[in-house]
C-alpha cells in the first residue's frame, strides 16, 4: 500500500475524458494511503519529473493520432534530443490510454509517451492500460481490471 507516498497523476485530454479516469486513479490512490497529486500536463512543471517516484500518466489520442492540446507542450519538452538516456531513472510510471480502435492510429498519443518514458531511463510498473471507445463498456472495459493491477506494481 502506499504508506503516505506522493502519487503524482497526469493528464493529457481533450474532451475531458482522461482527466475524469485521472481522478478515479487518485481517489483510488487515495483509499490506499497514498498521497496522490493530479494535475493537467500543461499545468505541470515537466522539469521537476526527473524528481519524482510514482507517476501515472493518463492520456486520450485526438485526430490522426495526435497528442491531445492539454499534453502538447509537455510531449514537446520529453521529445528534446538534448535530455539524457537516464534522465528519468529514479522514475516508475505507467500509462493509461483512451482511444478508438475504429481509427488507425488507436492509443498512439499513450504508446508514443510509455516508449519515450522508458527512453529516458523510466521503469514501468504496470504494462500500458489501452481504453477503446468502441468496447461495450467504453474505455472502463480496459480501466476496471487494469486499476487493481497498479497498486500491487
């Protein structure tokens, strides 16, 4: 269980989807005694990453595979050439994706972000969440059996 551990808990969203599972993420954190923080990526200071523990990233995919408005400026700074391979090693993450598998570039915005995560040096808890619009029940289809799994990660 978390034993009082900050949880930092971001969101890229367009229509406010990811942002409503990023807060299921934190009462759930919550109720496991950690200290979850969620926030926007664009409200959050991407330089001060490096110096967290936990971080679970919850992000939508827009258009023809696009990163949503709200991840953009945060996506930007991860892609820098100029950051180094172990730039994130004391970090371990997981990512959560909300798309639909009726485009062809389905969760490509959460894929893309889980790899260059890893390429920074990021150790992955729990292997990438992939919510689909088109299941029977929504992206909760993926998210239900998915959330349990984090917390013994």
């Amino acid at each position: 269980e978390g034993r009082n551990r900050r949880l930092l808990v971001l969101f890229g969203s367009q229509t406010g989807c990811a942002e409503e599972v990023a807060h299921r993420i934190g009462r759930e954190a919550a109720k496991r005694f950690f200290r979850p923080v969620v926030m926007g990526m664009d409200a959050y200071d991407v330089t001060e990453l490096p110096s967290e523990s936990l971080v679970v990233a919850v992000t939508s995919t827009t258009g023809q595979g696009d990163a949503p408005d709200t991840m953009r400026a945060f996506w930007a700074f991860l892609l820098r050439k100029s950051l180094p391979p172990d730039s994130l090693d004391s970090v371990s993450f997981s990512v959560f994706g909300l798309g639909d598998s009726s485009y062809a570039k389905y969760n490509t915005a959460a894929k893309r972000l889980a790899r260059r995560l890893e390429g920074l040096g990021a150790s992955c808890m729990l292997d990438i969440g992939l919510g689909d619009d088109q299941d029977r029940a929504g992206y909760d289809q993926a998210l239900d059996p998915w959330l349990p799994a984090l917390w013994p990660a």
